[in-house]
C-alpha cells in the first residue's frame, strides 16, 4: 500500500473513530499522544490557541462537527509528513501485511540482520532463556489479546512477514501463557519472543520450558510501549 493510500485510509479511521466515539475529545488527545505531537504543535499547525486544542481534548467546548474534525486529523497527518512520515508508514506496513493496526502496532524488516543483544539492549529487555539464532531480521509488535482471539491460524503465520528470523514482541502481557501456547500450536518458530509488560518474576512457571524445547530467545520488556516503538523506529 502506498503512503498516500495509508494517509487517506488512516484519516478515515481518526476522524471516524472521533465522530463516533462517546468521548470524542478523549479520541482526539489518544491519537494526538499516538502521533507524538504536542497541543501547542498542532495549534500552531492549525493557526488557532493551544487554548483551542485542549478544550476540544477536556470536552469543555462542545463537541468538534466534521469540519473541525477534518481539520484536525489533517492537522496531525501534515505534522507527520514534515517530520518524515514515520507513523503513516508504520501504519501502510500494517495495512499492507493485512492487519488492523490494534492487532499489529507495527510489522518492520531489517535492511540488514541485526545482533540479538543489539536489539534487546535497543529496547531494555532482558533475556529469560538463549535460543538457537543470534540475529534477527526483523520483529513485530503484536497486541497479545487481539492476536489471539481475532487472528485464524494462516493470519498468524502472516505476523512473521519475510522471515521466521524476526523478533514476535507480544504486548498487553499478563504472564505469557497464551501467546507462547499460540506459538508452539499454529505459528513457525521465531528467532525471539519478546513479554512485554512484565518482569521475569511475573513469568509463566513453564514459559522457559516451552522456549528451550523450541529453541527461540525468550525475553522480558517493561519500557513503557511508545517508547518502546520509538526506539524500534530508531532501528538501523
């Protein structure tokens, strides 16, 4: 999918999620924080008061009608676009790998293999059990929950993109059950897979068994998730 593609399919989803939301106010300022961008840089971008901003975001002005709406999403795409475009071509990678961005927060391959530890020190995350492969060449960040109970099994081996030599990072982690079992049921095996959201103290009892009998690098990661993707981004 193109990144104009992306950019229109994108906007539709914000401004629909917006317009239908019970709160829309609360939709503006998810998506705002998603795209990183301060209430003050999109005012300026807009040409009104930061003041205009946050009485949309706190609900103390009445609720946007479609035109402010449409002037805001734009508002944040034209502030992506300047800063290089990262976030619309983060969502074409999902789009185009047939996801929906709630399952797959993002889907990247490496333009070389990277070192393991290079990638688990890029995001602090802290090896359970050493696997069989030393690199990676890609990963996937995927909502844990959502995988699980929305993905058929052919949908799960499509996480993998170009390469089973990837990084599978699962967030929304409680202690890991369900998407090692998933792993070891319907997928190929991974190079790594990365429990984000806890410490190895809150780790499934048999969750290293599971990772040595297959033979990946099992982790734990507890960087907050945004930045955890900012400092994927940030990757070679």
């Amino acid at each position: 999918m193109g990144e104009s593609d992306a950019r229109r399919e994108l906007a539709e989803r914000i401004a629909g999620e917006v317009v239908l939301s019970g709160e829309p106010g609360a939709t503006l300022r998810k998506w705002r924080t998603a795209f990183e961008v301060a209430q003050t840089t999109l005012a300026a971008e807009l040409g009104v008061s930061p003041s205009v901003v946050s009485d949309y975001e706190s609900g103390r002005r009445q609720s946007p009608g479609i035109g402010v709406v449409r002037r805001l999403v734009e508002g944040l795409l034209d502030i992506d676009a300047s800063r290089g475009g990262e976030h619309v071509r983060r969502y074409a990678r999902v789009l185009s790998a047939g996801f929906e961005s709630d399952v797959v927060h993002d889907l990247r391959e490496y333009s070389t293999a990277l070192a393991l530890a290079a990638f688990y020190d890029a995001i602090d995350a802290t090896e359970v059990v050493a696997g069989d492969r030393e690199a990676v060449s890609g990963h996937t960040v995927i909502g844990s929950i959502e995988a699980i109970t929305r993905l058929s099994a052919e949908e799960f081996h499509r996480l993998y993109g170009r390469s089973t030599d990837r990084a599978l990072v699962f967030t929304g982690v409680t202690r890991g059950e369900s998407p090692l079992v998933a792993i070891r049921v319907v997928a190929p095996t991974p190079s790594a897979v990365v429990l984000h959201g806890i410490g190895s103290d809150e780790l499934w009892e048999h969750a290293p068994a599971l990772a040595r009998i297959d033979g990946y690098s099992l982790a734990v990661c507890e960087t907050p998730l945004d930045a955890m993707l900012d400092r994927l981004r940030a990757l070679p």
